[in-house]
C-alpha cells in the first residue's frame, strides 16, 4: 500500500487526459465508448466502473495528490490505519485502545477493519466541520468578522 503520486514532470499530462476524460464522466453512456490499446494492437473495452475509478484516480493525482488504493474487504495494521488516516500509529492504538475504533487481534496483532476506519474517519470529518461551524458562528456573534460590504 504504497501511495503514488505524479511526479512533476508528468503532471501537465496527467492534467491533460482528465481534461480529456472529464466530460465523459458525467455521462456514463459516452463513458461507455472508452477502449485501451495494448501494444500488441488489441483492443479492449473499458467497463464504465473502471472508467470512472480511473478518472477519479487521475483528478487526484493531476491536483499533486498522492493515491493509495485499498480493498473495502481489507483487514489493515495500525501501520496501514495511521498512514490512511495521516496520523502517527501510535495515535491509531490509542484511538483502538479508548475504543473509539472497533478491531481485532491476530494473535499479538491488532487488525482494523476498512469499513471500520473509513466509518470512524467519516464521523471525525463531520465533528470537524459541526466544530468550525461553529466557530464561526460564534466569532460572527461577537464581531470577530468585519462586515463586507456588498457591491452594487
């Protein structure tokens, strides 16, 4: 589970071919006309799931981003959970050991669930958001903002 970035030098031609895939990605039936060609000349038809799967994986990688792809199925290491979740796995152990995180031993290992972490990761996205709102509500209530205003 290594991630994968573009490296600079590609990244003008990464960001050309979602340029070039892009429009059909929203609509799946011209998705539908996508073929690879092998070197050998054969053709082969690219399923939709699969096209959309590679667009989405080429946006991200045309923003700098990097990519790691993971099975839903997975069973990973707090290794692989911390670096999912751009965290030190020793705040993965906690975060198992508070049971803010279901998981399972193999033997002297801990195995966390994908489904499980991305559950977890998804709860935490929105507490973070709820957090900020917050925030800024308050910091408006107390004329933390200067109001703005509007041209006409």
């Amino acid at each position: 589970m290594t991630p994968v970035t573009a490296p600079e030098d590609q990244r003008e031609g990464v960001t050309a071919l979602l340029n070039l895939l892009k429009p059909s990605a929203s609509q799946p039936e011209a998705a539908e006309a996508y073929k690879l060609l092998t070197p050998s000349n054969e053709v082969i038809e690219l399923p939709v799931s699969v096209f959309l799967l590679l667009e989405r994986i080429i946006e991200v990688l045309a923003r700098g981003d990097a990519i790691t792809l993971v099975p839903v199925g997975k069973e990973l290491t707090t290794q692989q959970a911390a670096n999912i979740l751009n965290v030190s796995r020793q705040y993965v152990v906690r975060l198992l050991n508070e049971g803010r995180i279901p998981y399972h031993r193999t033997g002297t290992h801990r195995r966390i669930r994908m489904e499980d972490l991305l559950a977890w990761k998804r709860q935490r996205d929105r507490d973070r958001m709820a957090s900020l709102d917050d925030l800024s509500r308050l910091s408006q209530e107390f004329g933390g903002y200067e109001e703005i205003p509007e041209e006409g």
